[in-house]
C-alpha cells in the first residue's frame, strides 16, 4: 500500500497482482482497516476469484465498493472504509 492516510484526492492503492485466493481478500481486508472513516483503497487484483471475494468482504465489513472494473485480466476495485 502506498499510503495509509488515503484522502479523498489520493486513495491508497493496493498492488496484488499475482496473488491467489485468498491472498487478495485477506491484504485487502488489512489495508481496509488501516484506512480512517472515510479513507479510500484502489485493490489491483488477477486473481478471477477476487471478483466474488473482494465485493463479499466489504458487504461482510459494511465497507463500500466504489467501483469494480476489469482490463486486461487485471480487477481494479475502488472502496471506501465506512464512516
């Protein structure tokens, strides 16, 4: 992650790229809850998996995803920690 104190401009971003499950659901259940009320995560994922996972976790959690899409093979997940 390259920064825990995620603003509204600058969300953390989270490289798990290569990662397999459950790798990508755990770290991004982590990265989360370092975040502040607020404070928005950026996951890049492979894992075909994470796009069952990672929406699960953050309705698990009362976290909010953002946005989901796909490039490439590559989920890019935008979530914010809940208030």
């Amino acid at each position: 992650m390259s920064d825990d104190r995620a603003t509204d401009a600058e969300p953390a971003f989270l490289d798990l790229r290569g990662l397999r499950c459950p790798l990508p659901a755990l770290k991004t259940r982590k990265a989360l809850s370092r975040l502040p009320p607020g404070g928005r995560l950026r996951v890049a994922c492979t894992d075909p998996l994470s796009a069952i996972d990672i929406p699960h976790l953050v309705a698990t959690t009362g976290d909010v995803l953002e946005s989901k899409s796909e490039t490439e093979g590559v989920l890019i997940f935008s979530l914010r920690r809940s208030s």
